[in-house]
C-alpha cells in the first residue's frame, strides 16, 4: 500500500491578498471562512505577506476555491490563482529563487 492511498491525495492552492497582512490575521481570516462551512482548514504552507500557498485534500480542493471566492464583506480580499498537484511546480512558478544558480 502507497502513502497516497491512506492519507489522500493533495491540492495546492495559491493565494494572494489585496494588501500586506501580518500571518496571524491571515490564519483568523482562514478559520472564520472555512469553519461555518463545515470545511478543516487548510495548512498554509508558505506566506510572504501578500501570496501564499495552501495545501487541502483533493476533495476539499473545490470547496475551499468556492469559500475564497464567496467569501464577501470583510477587509481582506483574497484572489486564487492557480492549483497544482505538486508544490514543487508552484514554487516556481510564483516564487522564484533569487540568485538562482542554473
């Protein structure tokens, strides 16, 4: 049996938000969307302020996509941007090396 077959596979989202934000207001944010949605909360994987990666099962993937996208009212605006199956490929994608050496 593959690890993937127990735990799941996984989806990875990118995010950016409309301003700079300090990443505990960001994770409050996060848990007051998804928790009246019945939905766990994604991890965050990476944040710089202004884009991020989140990581969600392959099931939740739609959901949390639709929960960002309703999100409504609130001070944050939070845009996706793209979603991968590796987090490898949006790394580079979205936040390149610098002084990368190929």
């Amino acid at each position: 049996m593959v690890v993937k077959e127990r735990r799941g596979r996984r989806r990875y989202i990118v995010f950016r938000t409309d301003r700079s934000v300090p990443t505990e207001e960001l994770l409050a944010v996060f848990t007051s969307i998804f928790s009246p949605r019945g939905i766990k909360t994604p991890k965050l994987i990476q944040f710089d302020g202004r884009m991020g990666i989140l990581r969600c099962s392959h099931g939740d993937k739609e959901a949390v996509i639709e929960a960002l996208a309703r999100r409504g009212g609130g001070d944050l605006s939070i845009v996706t941007l793209s979603t991968s199956g590796t987090l490898r490929t949006l790394r580079e994608r979205y936040f390149p090396r610098k002084g990368r050496k190929d």
